[in-house]
C-alpha cells in the first residue's frame, strides 16, 4: 500500500539518543511512515534504528546512505525515496524528538486541512505552550530567522524548526533533484527554490505556506549544533542568496 504520509528522520550517530520509547508513539497515527536515514553512522545507529523498525512493526524502514553526506543531504535523500514510494504529504523531523510525534503529526493534519504547500513549525514562546528553549540559542535564532527573511522575501518567524511538511507536487520533486549548496542551512535553500520555482514550475507564492506555533519543543541538551556552527550559518545564508539570485535570473532567461 503506497503510504499517505511520510516522515523523514535524519541519523547521524544516535545510539545514544534515539529514544526508543518515544518514536513509540508514531503508533497513534498509523497512516504516518517513518523513514529512518543512517547518514554513514559510525556507531550502532543502524542496529537501533532496525530495532525501532520491529518495535513499530512496518512502520518505519531504514534508508542507509554509503557515507555520511550530511543532514542536507540525508533529508534530500529521503525525500526523494518518499517522494518515488508515492507518498502524498512528506516532511522531516529531528531524531532528538525536540518536536515529538504528536505535533509533527498536527502539522500533517493542518496541511491537509489548509490546503498549503508547506507547513513549518514555530518555536514561538506563548501563553499557554510549553517551548523549553535556552535563552543564548533563541537570540541568536532570531538574529538568523531576520537574515533568512530578508533572503527570501518572505515573513518567516522560525526557518530553522527541524519539523516542516510538504504536499507532494513536481515543483518539489524538481527542487530536490540536486544536493543544496549549504550543509548548515538547506531549510532556507529548500524554501528559496520553492518561491523561486523552475523553468517548467511556476514558483510557491508566500500564500502557499502557513507557519504553526508548536504546543511543545524542548532543547535537547546534547543537541549537535554548537555555537561556533553559527558564523557558518551566516556564511551559508550569503552562499544562498548569492544562489538563489542565479536560480531567478535562469529561470528569467528560460
């Protein structure tokens, strides 16, 4: 049966935080696959990961990558293998959980419900949500998301939740046909090619996405992004302008 709904996890050395338990939870949406990808573990990700795919019983699968490319490059992969599976909604998600199932599944719900192309999740501290973030990271999370939209002309509050859904369409299919120039910050290469559009797909017009403030997010404290990634971050948004500005001018002359 070709699956409705499919959720990429990227994994890299997770052994020792891949919860078990809480991927467990997947259960409760039994239209939602899960399709774990082993970016090149050098540890016992694959045996955890397999492990988890008998605890959920045909849920979930393994796609292993020869050699770790990187979490731009292990979600573009699976994407891709979603995307050929038939899946009609696909996303992705952190392996840390910081988004656990229960809200990942709510963006599922509010993309169909919505009709969008892409539905993002935010981490946005309000009343009466539970957003455990440490106070450094949000600062400078912001300073970023203000350079992100700036890029792509686009009011975007929280490009960098690692939760974000996409209705399956040629135009996304055709983005993802080549590896993202930027390793630290493909969400927002992704979203620019999608506003951007190609030569045969007109490009998503910011109507198209809808961005949802999370119930609940936790940083994780062994969390893999370090504060000295950051300025490679910002060099990466430059490297993204400079592309997408390229990518506008081809699709013009095309």
């Amino acid at each position: 049966m070709t699956p409705t709904s499919v959720v990429i996890v990227p994994c890299y050395n997770e052994a020792r935080r891949l919860s078990l338990e809480g991927f467990e939870e997947f259960r409760q949406y039994p239209d939602v696959r899960l399709l774990l990808v082993d970016d090149g573990s050098t540890d016992d990700t694959r045996a955890v990961l397999e492990q988890l795919c008998e605890r959920l019983d045909g849920q979930a699968q393994v796609l292993a990558q020869p050699k770790n490319g990187g979490k731009a490059e292990a979600v573009r992969a699976g994407m891709l293998a979603a995307y050929e599976a038939g899946a009609q909604q696909l996303g992705y998600l952190d392996a840390d959980l910081a988004t656990p199932p229960g809200e990942m599944c709510r963006l599922l719900t509010i993309l169909r419900e919505r009709n969008a192309a892409v539905v993002m999740g935010a981490r946005v501290a309000l009343l009466g949500t539970r957003i455990e973030r440490r106070a450094r990271r949000h600062y400078m999370g912001r300073v970023f998301a203000t350079g992100a939209s700036l890029i792509l002309s686009l009011r975007v509050y929280d490009t960098q939740c690692g939760a974000k859904v996409f209705r399956r369409s040629e135009l996304l299919r055709s983005v993802l046909s080549s590896p993202f120039s930027s390793r630290w910050a493909f969400d927002v290469e992704l979203i620019g090619r999608l506003l951007v559009g190609t030569a045969e797909q007109s490009g998503l017009t910011p109507e198209d996405f809808v961005e949802v403030p999370l119930q609940t997010w936790q940083d994780i404290a062994q969390s893999k992004l370090k504060h000295s990634d950051v300025p490679k971050m910002g060099l990466d948004l430059l490297k993204i302008f400079v592309k997408l500005q390229a990518l506008k001018r081809k699709a013009r002359r095309e």
